[in-house]
C-alpha cells in the first residue's frame, strides 16, 4: 500500500546544492518501494520514469544518486524528493518550476513552511490551468462557430441553386445577360419581343433576390450558374 511521509530526513549522498536536513510537504510514496537504498531499476519502476528521466533529474540537481559497484542506488532522502518531485509533475509544472520550489524548501524552517510553500505552488499552477481551459474553451467555441457559419453558407448555396433553378430560355438569357447585350439584343437573339425579353431578365433577377441585372449576374457568377 502506498504511505505517506511528513517529516526532515538527511541524505549524505546529496551534492552540495541540497543540504542535509530539508524540510518537504506531504506526498505519496510508492508501495513496496525497498527501505535503504534503492537501485536505479527499482526507484524507475515505483514512480513510473525511466532511468534517462532519473539522469535528467540528477542533471538538474533536483536528487542524487551514488553507486554500489556499477549500479546507481538513491538513498531514502532521494526517494522523498523524487515524490514531491512526481507530485509536480504530475500537476503539469514545468522542471524549472520545481527547481525553483526546492530552493524555497531549502528555507523552510518548519514542516508548516514547507507545506504553505507547496500549496502556494499549487494555487498558482490551478489558476493556471484555469487560465488555459478557458482559453481551450473560447477557441472550441470559435472552431465551432467557424463550422456552424460554413454549414450554413453551404445550406445557404444550395438553397440559392434550388431557387435560382432556370429554365432553358432563362439560362440563356442570363448568358446573354453576362455576355453584355442589352435586352434589345437578347430580345432578337431569342426571337423575343421587347417587353418579353424584359420579363425574362425581371423574372431572372427575382430569382437571385438582386435589385438589378448586374447583381443578378454577379450572384450568378458567385453561384456557379454562368461563367464570364
């Protein structure tokens, strides 16, 4: 069963930048992790990392290990930090973040201290993730809104293709209408009175809700019905 710890411990393995008595806040231990010493397959297991994250670690000064022979052991002060150090990972902070707290912790001077100090960080990296669900909240809400608005662009276009559908001679017409001829023209062109040509294009532009013949070509063009 996993316990907890809440206490100083000393660890004469830890380089100079870790002192001897540290206080830490509460935290997690493995289950069934070795008293003692703890070989380096053994303490990657517990937290779930591998060797490489546990050399990282020591790079950064965050926890120390010495050797039996070849293999790499941390005694129980590592063991306590590389806990505190989960924790933190685990909440998403970032290595420098939990560099910086083991500073503060150095400077505990009770177990109360290094508590307040941890929860602090805690408070701090909430609202932060507060912060980025919003964010991640107000961009699902643009992204969804950009495919609401083109689902009823579409619906819109193909709602305009069923109103817009023409007959034969209004297809011609409108052709004729892109081409540039006047109704005159078409009116011959179509075998077509005046007055009929002229009802031709009004019942064209109706079609495409436009106020004139040229916002009726252009919706056409903009439609796909003609090509210019």
């Amino acid at each position: 069963m996993a316990e907890t710890y809440k206490q100083t411990f000393s660890s004469g393995t830890s380089p100079q930048s870790l002192p001897k008595h540290l206080f830490l806040p509460l935290a997690t231990l493995p289950a069934d992790l070795p008293r003692g010493r703890v070989p380096i397959a053994d303490m990657a297991n517990a937290f779930g990392v591998t060797h490489r994250t546990l050399h990282f670690y020591e790079e950064k000064g965050l926890i120390s290990a010495s050797r039996i022979g070849l293999m790499r052991v941390y005694d129980q002060g590592d063991v306590m930090r590389m806990a505190v150090i989960n924790a933190c990972r685990e909440s998403g902070m970032a290595v420098a973040v939990i560099q910086d707290l083991m500073k503060d912790f150095r400077n505990a001077d009770s177990q109360e201290a290094a508590e307040g100090i941890f929860n602090a960080a805690l408070m701090t990296r909430k609202r932060e993730l507060t912060a980025e669900m919003s964010t991640l909240h107000r961009q699902l809400q643009q992204v969804s809104d950009l495919l609401d608005n083109r689902d009823r662009d579409e619906a819109q276009f193909n709602d305009n293709q069923n109103e817009t559908a023409l007959t034969d001679q209004e297809s011609r017409c409108l052709a004729l209408m892109a081409g540039g001829l006047s109704t005159h023209r078409i009116a011959r062109t179509l075998d077509l009175k005046d007055d009929d040509a002229q009802s031709l294009e009004a019942g064209i532009i109706r079609k495409f809700s436009a106020n004139n013949r040229f916002q009726a070509i252009a919706k056409a063009v903009l439609l796909g019905v003609v090509q210019v």
